[in-house]
C-alpha cells in the first residue's frame, strides 16, 4: 500500500501572532511551571486546568496549529508527547490521558500558538471545564517536579 503523501500546509487567513501568550512564555516572559524544555518543545501544566496534572506541550516553531505547522516539527514533537504521557500518568496515578488539540477559534483554540494538551483522567471523576478555575501555585510547582522526575 502506498504512503500518503505530505499534505500542502493550510494557508491560514491570520498570520501568526508572536505575542500569543505561548510565544510570550517560550522567551521567558511570562512564567510557567515548566516540567520540560529542550530544543524542540517546552512542557509546562496548564495554569487553569481540565483535571489533576493538566499539561501543555508547546514546539518551539511558530506555528498557528496543526494546520500550518512543518511536518518536521511534528516529527519532533510527537514523541515528546508520547514521553511526557507515560510520566503524567505514572506521576498522578490517573487511569488514562486524554490527548487533545485544537485548530482554529470554532474548534476550541483559544491560543494560537500550537499545542497539545495531556489531560490525566481519572475513573469516576468528571473532567472540569477548562479556563475556569486556576491551580494552586504550589501543587502546580510540586507536580512539574514530580512529572519531571519520571521523564
């Protein structure tokens, strides 16, 4: 069966916008409880999140979304996410992740800058809404520690 070739990457009708939040942190900023960084991407919990352990995992390369990003950075990225996944649930003891991406305002963006959320979930515990309730800063700090012991 024949490989699928690269998919031409979508034009997209807003530029992307260096001062994004994510961009703003990526230059140090703005901070954020990082548990990973390195040349590729930077790893860091979401300061309002969905559950537990909530965590970001942002490439480096400017980029929109999935829709305008290189095919090398997501070569790059994936297996970064695949590693930070294994650690979140290993760290928080959550029965599953969640892996969750956005593209574009009507389907949920709200940053545009890409990124891939891992949201640990847990039996029986419903997932909050995302963007309501912020984190305590001391847990956060805690659980990027504990996450980045297991990487």
């Amino acid at each position: 069966m024949p490989r699928p070739s690269t998919p031409a990457r979508y034009t997209v009708s807003t530029a992307y916008d260096p001062d994004n939040i994510f961009g703003r942190i990526l230059r140090g900023e703005m901070p954020a409880h990082k548990v990973y960084e390195d040349d590729t991407a930077l790893v860091m919990l979401d300061v309002f999140p969905q559950s537990r352990g909530h965590t970001l995992v942002l490439p480096k390369a400017a980029s929109r979304n999935l829709l305008d990003a290189d095919p090398a950075t997501l070569s790059a990225v994936m297996p970064i996410v695949q590693r930070v996944a294994v650690a979140l649930k290993a760290a928080t003891g959550a029965d599953g992740i969640r892996l969750v991406q956005f593209n574009e305002a009507p389907a949920g963006q709200s940053v545009f800058h890409l990124h891939f959320h891992l949201i640990p979930v847990y039996e029986g515990e419903a997932l909050g809404d995302h963007g309501k309730g912020a984190a305590d800063a001391a847990e956060m700090a805690g659980l990027a520690q504990e996450i980045a012991s297991r990487l």
